[in-house]
C-alpha cells in the first residue's frame, strides 16, 4: 500500500519508470525514489503519452513522430535497467492511447492479451488491436449547439486515461467523456454549453 510506480519523460525522449515508496504511515515522512527502468523510444522527439498494462507490468508509451512502443517491466532492477524485452506497434503514430479490453493476465506477451490501441480521427476515434484489426470505432461526443460554437474550443483531444472496462478522453472545450472498452460506446458525457476548458489531464486506477 505504500509502493507507487511513476512513468514520466521529464522533457526527453526515454520513458523512465520509478519506484516510489513511503517507508512509514507518516505522511510527513520523506518519499524514497528509484530509478527502475531507462527506456528508450522510437522517436527522436519528446514523450507524449504513456501508461501501465496488466496491473502495472507492463509499460506503453509514445514519443512525438513515433509509434507505441510496449515494455515488460515486471521487475524491480538493481542497478537499473537501460532497457526491457520491447514490441513496437505498427500504425500507431497518431495513437492516443493502450487501452485494455479484458482482464487477460499477459505471461510471456509485452501486454494484456485482447489490448487495443485508439487513434485519432477527424470525426471519431479509430481503434485498432495489436494484430491490427479494426475494431468498432469511437464517435466523437456531439459538438454544442450553433449558439456556443463561436466562444466553444474545437472538438479536439488533450488527454486519454485508459482503464479495462473502457476509456475516459478530456477535450480542449472541457467535456470528459467514457467510452465502453468492449461494445465500443460512448455511455457518458459531462459538459456544460459554452464552458471554459477545465480538464487538461484525466486518469484512472489500475485496479
């Protein structure tokens, strides 16, 4: 219960995996941090999204002008890792997230068995699985009515939280909607006509 793993990029291109740790109840008590994995992306750009799979053992992520890179990371190296078993996924340069469709433990496979990648679109997101094969795709929430578009942000992505039941994506104008993982759906949206964007980021639990 006080063991966390943090992905960030911090400005580069490398995917860094840390373990965080609080040694005590005390929340006054100071975090330990280490380095657990180095991982170095496709791309010579800067990272822009990357997550956790299969209960955090494996890690995504997507550096600007390249494609997904999947890791498994089960581990928790001495001295750190440079790098760990990878799978680049073809196609996948305007993906915005991994989402889990099922809760397949993975063994000897990078990710979840059944996981999918979601990719930008004009008017929908499109949805891809590891093999390649489309799946359904993802209709982008309505936009609002004629009165607000002129002081309302374009209908456009600023963050995806991938969860294994579906997906929740913030847009520029505010609106957070969630996506079903296996029908494909939208089941909800949260927005007010005419909002200032609220939601830069969104996230999920892994459980």
């Amino acid at each position: 219960p006080c063991d966390y793993r943090l992905l960030c990029g911090r400005g580069i291109k490398n995917a860094h995996v840390w373990r965080v740790h609080r040694p005590g109840l005390d929340a006054r008590e100071p975090l330990e941090w280490a380095l657990l994995y180095d991982l170095p992306t496709n791309a010579a750009g800067s990272l822009n999204f990357g997550g956790f799979l299969d209960g955090g053992r494996s890690v995504w992520a997507k550096s600007e002008g390249g494609v997904v890179r999947l890791w498994r990371a089960d581990g928790t190296p001495d001295p750190p890792a440079c790098s760990a078993p990878s799978e680049d996924l073809k196609q996948s340069k305007e993906a915005f997230a991994v989402v889990p469709a099922d809760d397949g433990s993975a063994s000897d496979a990078t990710a979840t068995p059944g996981t999918y990648v979601v990719v930008g679109g004009a008017y929908s997101l499109k949805v891809r699985d590891l093999a390649g094969v489309p799946r359904p795709e993802l209709s982008l929430p309505p936009r609002p009515s004629a009165a607000f578009s002129r002081r309302s942000a374009p209908r456009t992505i600023t963050s995806m939280a991938p969860a294994t039941s579906g997906c929740a994506v913030a847009f520029a104008d505010g609106a957070v909607a969630w996506y079903d993982a296996a029908a494909g759906t939208l089941l909800e949206l949260d927005a007010a006509l005419g909002a200032p964007p609220a939601v830069s980021c969104c996230a999920l639990p892994l459980g």
